[in-house]
C-alpha cells in the first residue's frame, strides 16, 4: 500500500471513531432527558415545605388510614410494647395504605413516604417531586383559610411594624402570642429604646443578647427597617412573615402629623411650622434636605422606607417595583388597615390562633382634634407626591381582597360579629376610661395620645386586661428583663 493510501485509511479511520463517539453521547444524552422527564427531580424535603393543598391531603389520607386501622382493630400496627408505654408501629402497612388512599387522588405517583413513630403521634416525611415543593410563601396562608381543625398554632414571625398603620395593636396581639407560648423574642438592645435604628436598615448587631448566647428567636415585632438578609440570619427559615399597610392619604397625614414634620422642616427652629400644603406645595425643595432633618426619611413615601427602600431611590420605579415584587414573594400575609377587622381574621387563621388571642384595644391613637380632614385638593397632592406608597398600597390591597373572596364570607361575618362582641366585654371589664399624655405611652411633643385606665379590680401585672392595655415601650422593657433573668 502507497504511503498516502496509508495516510487516508487513517484519516477515514480517525473520523469513524470521532462520528461515533459523538452519536454515543447523543444516545446517551436523549437516555437521560428521557429519564428525567419520566422520573422529575426528586429530593427529601419536611412537610412543612411541600405545597399546603397537598399537605392537607397527606394528612387527611393517613389519618384516614389510621382510623379505619383501628377501627377494624389491625393490633398488627399498633400493639403495645415492653419496652415503651407507647405503642409499637407497622410502618410498611401504613405507608401502602396511605400511598392506596392517595392514589385515589391520582398523587401516590410523585409522593414516597417515609414514618417514624413519635410518642403516641407519627411523624411523616416525603420525597417530592421538585414541581410540589412550595415555591410562593403565600399558598401558606391557603392551607390556614381552609380551616384546618388541626392546624397548629406558628411560633416563629416576623412582623414588619409600619408606622401609623394600626401595627401598635397588631404588636401587642403578637406580644401576647409570644409570652402566652414562652417563645423568644427579637428586642433592641438599647436600654432607652423600644425600636431598632429607623436611620438605617435593621442589622443583627442591635439585638439584646447575651455573649455566647445560641439559643434561636421566634418573635421578630419591633419597629424596624426592613433588611431581609438580616432578619433571616437569625430568625427560623420556615417563619410566617405579616405586615400591614394603609391608605396612603390618611396614613400620610397621621405620620406628618405624629413625627412633628411641621417643626421639623421649619426654617427658623419653630417659629414658622411648614404646614403639609406648603410641604407639598416645594416638596422636592425640602426633601432634598432630609438628612438634615429628623425624622426627615418619613417625609415621602414612608411606607416602602419602613420596607428597606432608601430615601435616594423615591424616584426609581424600577427599584419600587422590585421591592413589592420582593415582598410579595417574602411576605405571606399583607394585611390592609382600612380593612382590620378582616385582616385579623385572616391572621387569626393564618397564625392558627382562637379569637380569643386576637381580641384588642386600639393603640397609639391621636385625640381626636389631632386629626385633620383631608380635601380632594390636598388627597390629590399627597398621592402625587407618594406615588410609590400609593403603588405599593394598591397593588396588596388588590392581592389582599383576591385573598378575601377565597374566604368562607359567611364564616368571616361570623368571627367578625364575635370579634366585636368579645372586644365589647373586654373593655367593660378592663377600662375605666380613656386618657390622654399617660406618662406610659409614648408621643412625639406636642401630639395627643390617647391610652386607657384600668379598673381598680384589674390591676394585676400578670393579668390579661394588664397585657392587652399595656403601651409598646413598657411591653418592651418588661420583655426585655423577663428574657434576660430566664
């Protein structure tokens, strides 16, 4: 054979080699797309991270499964033990049977179920496909809204507490939830304060703890601004998170007036107060000073500061849409203040709570001839210059009442007239009257604050008319000294 004949069967051979390499690692990779669309990814999650309609559907199978168990008397799947007051159990009969029930429900083929026995109870694990893994914090308040008897009442939230949007009163309904189950709370560790740094977003190094201290906190509720990263450190992963909002008119007024904006943008250190229409009327002229300013970051938009947006980025649109569309994937309840009643049956059932632990006395209210009316002229002029609020506002006040529909209305009517009722015989039995400038509330200089007296017969520190009157910074303190002694 010629050399160049020599050299060309190489060549040819060579490249027979490389086409068929090449058709081998198709092959093999339409094996494995193949595989994967028949077998979806897969992987070992806890319950409380799958989808809730598919939860409450495990839980409605096994506890099916169990009582008609022991109904027909299997003793083979609980019968007792020697060696342990609580009952042995067949893990093998009980999974089949559950996996039987759920496949009535055409689900058993994406769901492996592993059990364990946990005192008299069960625990139960799963291994999910990834499509039922929950991928939207809000479908948890889905599962609650159904009414599930047996939800269990959430021990780890994060209240993001929004200035002037009723959050006093959500605050202490939340405080009571916290002492009433002995949870931990996330406090300031400013001895003079009963709220985080409101100059820049809330970091971990401002919490009361003490050194070498590991133990994990339930409650987050004090006055902060919102800095995810943050929170989430040290705060559980699988913690409700709630907050609430209001019309951004009526809230804007409230705040210019609480935070003494009128003294605070005056020129001449009081002598002149800036009133809102002439605030508005140069808002731009007086904002850009607002460093200078106390309180001076409240003066636009106040409701995304208190969410984390800087006071430099008021005019981005881009960065506002970005923030709700980051709150509407963190938050799982946004409640509306112009709706409160509504809000906290909704919490009510998100945080499986009784009515009981919901009843109130509204907190951090003005005296009624602190509080102005607003004409159409001035609503027009608040809107405008608020505008990312008023997107903010509309855009949860839109998902809130979507939310609502999804509710039993007849149910919601129900708990709402019995709310109201409880609310009634709890003032009754607690307040005497209502007063202004009580040395435990606090107020910015010159605003009225109403708070309430108790009855003689009702003074006891430990006492539920006690909690339920009791004024954020002294819950505060208390708080703070009863974590640090136990």
């Amino acid at each position: 054979m010629k050399p160049e004949e020599g050299g060309k069967m190489r060549l040819i051979h060579t490249h027979y080699i490389f086409m068929t390499l090449i058709l081998f690692a198709v092959l093999l990779l339409c094996i494995l797309l193949h595989m994967s669309l028949m077998h979806p990814v897969r992987r070992h999650i806890p319950l409380d991270n799958i989808t809730p309609d598919l939860k409450q559907l495990l839980h409605q199978s096994s506890a099916q499964v169990l009582k008609n168990r022991k109904s027909d008397n299997h003793v083979d799947d609980f019968t007792p033990s020697a060696s342990s007051s609580s009952p042995s159990f067949n893990r093998k009969n009980y999974v089949n049977e559950t996996v039987s029930h759920l496949a009535m429900l055409e689900l058993s083929h994406d769901i492996e179920i592993s059990v364990k026995p946990k005192g008299n109870e069960i625990e139960t694990s799963l291994t999910l496909s990834q499509e039922q893994i929950v991928s939207d914090k809000s479908s948890n308040w889905e599962l609650q809204r159904s009414g599930n008897a047996h939800c269990t009442p959430q021990k780890n939230i994060v209240f993001l507490k929004t200035h002037k949007c009723a959050t006093s009163t959500v605050q202490n309904i939340i405080f009571r939830h916290g002492e009433k189950h002995q949870l931990r709370f996330v406090l300031p560790k400013s001895e003079r304060d009963h709220r985080f740094s409101l100059k820049k977003p809330f970091n971990r190094i401002e919490v009361l703890t003490e050194e070498d201290d590991t133990e994990s906190f339930n409650i987050f509720a004090n006055h902060a601004i919102f800095n995810q990263r943050e929170i989430e450190a040290i705060m559980p992963v699988e913690s409700i998170y709630i907050s609430i909002l209001r019309d951004p008119v009526s809230m804007y007024e409230s705040i210019f007036a609480y935070m003494r904006l009128d003294l605070r943008f005056s020129p001449d250190e009081g002598k002149h107060l800036v009133s809102m229409e002439e605030f508005l009327d140069s808002a731009p002229h007086f904002y850009q000073n607002w460093k200078e300013v106390y309180s001076g970051q409240y003066s636009r938009n106040p409701m995304l500061y208190d969410f984390g947006l800087r006071p430099e980025l008021m005019d981005n649109k881009t960065e506002i849409i970005s923030l709700i569309s980051m709150i509407d994937k963190q938050f799982d309840l946004i409640m509306i203040a112009d709706y409160f009643e509504e809000s906290l049956i909704m919490l009510k059932h998100l945080l499986c709570l009784e009515l009981s632990d919901i009843t109130y006395l509204t907190f951090n209210v003005r005296s009624e001839d602190s509080v102005r009316d607003i004409n159409t002229s001035l609503s027009k002029k608040i809107r405008a210059w608020n505008w990312g609020d008023v997107l903010l506002y509309n855009h949860f006040n839109k998902t809130f009442h979507e939310k609502l529909k999804l509710f039993d209305q007849e149910k919601m009517k129900m708990e709402i007239t019995e709310l109201r009722k409880l609310n009634t015989r709890l003032k009754e039995t607690c307040v005497s009257d209502v007063a202004v400038d009580m040395e435990s509330i606090w107020h910015p200089e010159g605003i009225q604050i109403e708070g309430f007296r108790l009855k003689k017969d009702q003074q006891d520190e430990s006492g539920f008319c006690k909690k339920v009157t009791r004024a954020e910074k002294v819950y505060t303190d208390i708080l703070k000294l009863r974590q640090l002694l136990y």
